[in-house]
C-alpha cells in the first residue's frame, strides 16, 4: 500500500526523482524512478505501518539556518545551508585532514585516497569564524582522515576554545591515544570533552573485516589512557549485516562495566557510501531491528519500548535513550524529556544536551578558555551526570534511501570552504560508482 510521497535520487546518476513509500508485511519500502536507470526500491523500516508512524515525534517546529543561501536548483544541490533547509544545526564536523593511519574497508570519507594536504591552520580559523557569524557555537566534531595524525590538534582546540566553541569532539580511531599514554592529557589540556572512538567489536575478527586488521589491544588501552586523563568516551559501532550484528549486546555490557569514563554507546548502521567492500543487502540494518538486536542481547535490560526517535532531526535518522546506574547495578531507564541527547526540539537543546551527556570529568571552562570554579553543588551535580548513560544511534542516509524530507531537518553539518555547512548525508552521498556530490 502507497501512504506517502517524497523526493529521492537516483543511486546511478544523483538526478533527483520523485519516491513513495509502500507498506507491506514485512516493512516499509521507499520506492522511486529515474527516467534513464529504471526503478529501485529499498526497505527503510522493519516493521508495520503503525509502529513506522508511532515513532514520528510530530515536532513541526522551524529552526532555520542564518542567512540561508538561496535555493538555485534545490535540494540537495544548494546545500550551504540554502533557505529549503528547516535546522541551522547542531553539531559540526571540521575535516582536518585526508590522512589516515589505517586503510578501513569501509570508510564513508575514503580516507588516505586524496593527495590534498591537511587543511592549514589559517583556514580552520577561517571555519570557526564562519561558524561563528552563522549561528555558533556549534559542538565541534573534529574529524578526518584520522585527525590524531595532525601534530598541532591541541593547537586547534586551544584555537576554537579562544573563538567562543564549548563543546570539542575527536572522531578518532584510537591509534595514538593508545600508542602515547600522555596524549590524551594534552589533548584534555587543550579543551577536548569527548573522544567519539571507532569500536566496532569485541572481536577482532569483526575489525580485520571492517578495519583491515586486528584492532581491539589498541581500542582497550585508548579506553584506560583516555580515562585516566578525564576525557568523556563514546564507543561508536558501525554495525553491519552478516559480519557484527551479534556483537551489540557485548559492546553494551563492556561500555557499563567502564562507566562513568565510558558516557554512552552511539550505534551507526553501515550506510553504503564513500569506500565500502561490502555489498548492500535486500535488508539493511534499520531502526527497529537495531532495536530489537538491543533488547535481545541484553536479556531485556534494555528494551526497545526505552527509545524514542529524534526531534531536532527526523525522528527517522535517530533513535535515544537515557539510562541511571542504580546503586545495586541495575539500570532505570529516565523518561523523555525536552532537551535529552538526539530528542530535542531545536538545534540549541540537542547542542548542549549532547554537551553535557557525553563529556568526562575534565574540568569546565570559561568562555575565554580559562577554568572555572565549581561549588559543592557542583561537584554533586557532577556525580550525578556521571551515573547516567546514554545509548543512541544515527541512521546514515545514502543514495538508495535518501529521503529529502529527512535530509531538510538534519542537523550535523560538514563545514566546507567552497560551500559553507553541508548536511553530512548530503556532502557524503556518492552514486553506485562512487562519484560525490560535494567531497572532493
């Protein structure tokens, strides 16, 4: 059964096309046209109609861009962010470098493939002054290539701290954080919360098979040194069909026993772009079924009815949960509230709610970079946030299941000198052959 229209494009050409999306028994189907490559369709949602339309917030509410550029040929060409856009955004990601200590199978940037050389410093003041004029702060996910391969990374935080940012993110493999036991103090030093770390598995089998070789050593001392500097972690696994699907409930029961150092697991399902050695499956790893492997591997501690879709984005790019450590062990799952993690109504909730979950117990700072003095309030406030835990996910989009409605409402953005703010499913969208729209 037809319910629903949008808009799409086609995975050979990117030529937009107009889409709908069936219900049948066994999921939701997003189906569409191109006039030169024939029909596609693709399962976007494991479940019936009701549960697909349950799990819409209803958050309607506009968040627009500053100074949206205005729209030539339309979405998802005009990016930048252009006046079709419905989120100024929250969390923005600063590709460092094309550089790369590992050659991953699958990477969404195919890093190590460019010859460009690291963006220089001059340029990244460049972005963070963009940022700034164009409704900053942001949280700054600084990302790459590996961004741990740049010498003068503190340089960049201390950089970004003195322009007004709060909120600093490494997206990183873990490599030198494991091989340079002090380097995660400088960094913390420096002005970074979190380290958002490639975990993918508690077998390395599954990681010579996504990562290209044995990785877990290396994962597990990036954890103890990151620890031990204060430094907030979140393991992040991309998880895919047929090689770690069984893997979730480990990876959960591995990231509670490293509490309150560990804040939370943010789950990405494999999204088939960029460079991937994996083929995509009839049934890609959707919403519901990551939810269901969740309260399956879990025994029921955590159970699918706990999550909720997101607010600030589509509630269909997301899903969130936040939990308490109870004294005897046990985990109390905290109602939903405005504001918490990936379920917030506006840009500036999901920023600082974000913030404030993910970051260790490294020390606050002023926004001229220098610390500030906490009360005892503070500090029981404090352990307090340490107890909770959060388990959340993105769902990518690529070019077989684009839906342009979500991609309007996304909130993480690439930051580009030729093109201002990308929505990252947009600047990493690439056709059957690997050909990108925005990514150089």
């Amino acid at each position: 059964m037809i319910f629903a229209a949008t808009r799409s494009v086609c995975p050979v050409c990117l030529r937009v096309v107009e889409a709908r999306k069936r219900s049948e028994k066994d999921g939701i189907y997003l189906d569409k046209a191109c006039p030169e490559h024939g029909r596609f369709s693709t399962l976007i949602w494991e479940g019936d109609l009701p549960s697909y339309l349950r799990w819409n917030s209803n958050n309607s509410a506009i968040d627009p861009p500053r100074d949206a550029r205005a729209a030539d040929r339309g979405c998802p060409y005009d990016c930048g962010l252009c006046a079709e856009h419905q989120r100024k955004g929250c969390c923005m990601v600063l590709e460092l470098t094309r550089r790369c200590n590992l050659r991953c199978p699958v990477c969404f940037a195919a890093a190590g493939e460019s010859a460009e050389s690291d963006l220089p410093l001059s340029e990244i003041e460049k972005q963070y002054d963009y940022l700034m004029a164009h409704g900053g702060p942001f949280n700054i996910q600084l990302s790459g290539g590996e961004p741990t391969v740049r010498d003068d990374l503190p340089a960049i935080i201390r950089l970004g701290r003195e322009k007004g940012f709060s909120f600093f993110q490494l997206n990183t493999n873990g490599l030198r954080l494991a091989a340079e036991p002090e380097y995660a103090a400088v960094l913390r030093e420096a002005g970074l919360d979190t380290v958002f770390l490639q975990f993918d598995a508690l077998d390395d089998a599954v990681y010579e098979t996504l990562r290209g070789r044995a990785l877990l050593a290396e994962k597990l001392r990036c954890i103890d040194n990151c620890s031990e500097a204060g430094l907030g972690i979140v393991l992040v696994p991309v998880i895919a069909r047929g090689v770690n699907e069984n893997q979730v409930g480990a990876i959960l029961r591995f990231a509670l026993g490293r509490m309150p150092a560990v804040r939370g697991v943010h789950f990405q399902p494999i999204s088939y772009f960029g460079r991937c050695a994996l083929e995509r499956p009839e049934r890609p790893v959707t919403i519901p079924a990551l939810l269901r492997m969740i309260e399956e591997q879990t025994g029921g501690a955590l159970r699918a009815s706990d999550f909720s879709g997101g607010g600030a984005e589509s509630p269909y790019c997301s899903f969130h949960a936040s939990y308490r450590l109870r004294d005897d062990g046990s985990l109390k799952c905290l109602p939903r509230r405005s504001g918490d993690g990936c379920c917030c109504t506006c840009s500036d909730d999901s920023r600082l709610s974000v913030a404030g979950q993910w970051s260790g117990s490294a020390p606050a700072f002023a926004a001229d970079g220098e610390l500030e003095e906490t009360s005892a309030l503070d500090a029981f406030l404090e352990q307090t946030r340490l107890r909770t835990f959060a388990v959340s996910g993105m769902v990518f989009q690529d070019a077989w299941n684009l839906d342009l409605e979500r991609l309007q409402r996304c909130h993480i953005c690439e930051v580009d000198s030729a093109y201002g703010m990308v929505p990252f499913c947009a600047y990493n969208l690439t056709d059957s052959a690997g050909r990108a729209l925005y990514r150089r």
